[in-house]
C-alpha cells in the first residue's frame, strides 16, 4: 500500500483501501476483521439484553450491533463475488459498509424469499426510495421508514411535514423491533452459523470464494442456485475440517434459508422521489379509491 498523501488519509472509515489490495490480501484483510466485528457485535448485544426496563437504549444497542452484523454480511458479499468482477465491485460494496440505509437494507434482505436476483433488487428497490405514501389510500407523505425509524430512535428533533409547520419529535420509546423472546436476530444467527462452520477462518474465505464464484448472481439467476451453492459449500467446509465443535445441524437452517442471495450487483443507493411525483400517486389512489 503506498503511505498516505493527504492527511485525510489518516483515520477511521478507510474501508475502501479493501479495492486498492491484491485478492488474496483483501481475503486476508477481511479475515482479520470479521472475528473483530462479531465481537464488536456480540458485546453490543449482550447489553442490550441486560437493559431490562430501558427499552429504547436496548434498541439502539440492538441497532448498532446489527448493523455491525450488516458490516459482516457485506464483506462476505464481496468474497461470494467473482473474481473477474470483484475489483468493480468493492469499492461501491465498501461503500455500503459505511452507509446507514445499505446496511439497514442488508439486515432486512435476510428475511426476504425472492426467486431470483431481478426480484430481489425490486425488494431493494421499493425500500430505498427517500418518500413513500402511508394511509389506508396512500393520504400521507413520509419519510423513507427505515431510515426515520432509526433517527427517530436516536435523536430528538425538530420535524415538518407536507403543511410545513416545525414540531418537535420526542425520541421513541419501544421495545427492540427484533426483541429478544424469540431468541436472536436472524442476521446475527447466520453469521454466527458461518462462524461456527469455519466459514470466517482465512481457509474458510477461500472456500466460500471458489464455491460462490463459479457462478455470478445476476438477473434472472434463482434462489435455488443459492441453495445448492451453500449445500457445496458446508460439504467443502466439512471436508477441509474446517467446521468447529460449536457447529450444530440447525444452524444448516440459517445457511440455507437465511442467508440471502449474493447482493453484490444490487444498487442500494437512495432513491430521491420528487413531491410532484408523491402528490399524482396520491391523487391517482384517491381517484381509484373512489371509482374514477
């Protein structure tokens, strides 16, 4: 790596020297970091639990833990991605690894079925978008609720909305929206399975590469494939010895059924919705809802 030119080249968020590195080195890299990051998150999540009786601060020690979990599920992203494509893919990749709404997207991707990558990214692409209509016809315009969900959980503020009149918004106060009863966050559960099967050790990394990059997850590319991919890979990992004590049979479900398909082509940048374009949607629907 040449030395720093600039002093903004000193410090924290300096992810994206992961594209400026050969492929093994970004494999060695990313080895390094995932053991940090699950830490990072499991510490997270253990204090949120023993927040009993405070829930919004066991709900933002939640959100910060996953989305160091989101973090994980990027980097993982990039060693699924081909080698032939990988270099035009980091650098935007790594970009969501500091990004808010890519990672909250991330988090909510494990629970989506698509059939193949063309649905998945209109999932996406339904999520990204800045405003949206709410109401039982779409009366109201709002914010992008991922993302307001999670600055109205953080911080107090001063808010407008279509009338324009400033109003303060008081922090909320819920319980976390993954809670706790039934066991963990999905997204924490499939990492954990990866750990667990030997997936973040650096001859794991190169195991999920060879298996996930014989294929690239674009367009019509279906679900299945991805289900057969993570069967070749548990039996590759098992028979490299790479699977640990700690691995169990249902965390095979994790692998299988949770952990979505490869989103390294996805576009997760914020979709910017004009006010005109909110208002004739609302006026379209009101005009349906009345039989026009």
């Amino acid at each position: 790596m040449p030395e720093a030119q600039k002093s903004s080249d000193i410090g924290m968020k300096r992810g994206r020297t992961l594209a400026n590195l050969p492929a093994s080195a970004q494999l060695d890299l990313i080895a390094e970091g995932l053991p940090i990051l699950m830490k990072s998150a499991g510490d997270l999540l253990a204090a949120a639990r023993s927040l009993e009786g405070h829930p919004r601060s066991a709900s933002i020690l939640l959100g910060h833990s996953l989305e160091e979990v989101a973090k994980i599920l990027v980097l993982m992203d990039i060693v699924r991605c081909p080698p032939k494509i990988r270099p035009s893919r980091v650098g935007p990749m790594m970009q969501w690894f500091y990004d808010h709404l890519a990672r909250l997207l991330y988090l909510d991707a494990q629970s989506w079925r698509p059939m193949h990558v063309r649905q998945l990214q209109e999932y996406l692409d339904d999520q990204r978008r800045s405003h949206y209509l709410e109401g039982s016809i779409g009366e109201y315009i709002l914010p992008n609720s991922t993302l307001a969900g999670r600055e109205s959980l953080l911080y107090a503020d001063i808010i407008t909305y279509e009338e324009g009149d400033p109003i303060w918004s008081e922090p909320s106060n819920h319980e976390p929206v993954f809670g706790f009863a039934g066991g963990n966050p999905r997204p924490w559960e499939v990492c954990c399975a990866l750990r667990d099967f030997g997936a973040f050790t650096r001859a794991g990394l190169d195991v999920v590469s060879d298996v996930w990059s014989r294929l690239d997850f674009k367009d019509e590319v279906s679900a299945t494939e991805a289900d057969r991919l993570s069967h070749e890979m548990a039996l590759a990992l098992q028979t490299t010895g790479l699977i640990t004590e700690q691995a169990n049979e249902d965390q095979l479900g994790y692998l299988y059924r949770s952990w979505q398909l490869p989103m390294y082509r996805m576009d997760f940048k914020r979709i910017e919705v004009p006010l005109d374009e909110l208002k004739d949607q609302r006026d379209a629907n009101f005009w349906s809802e009345v039989g026009y």
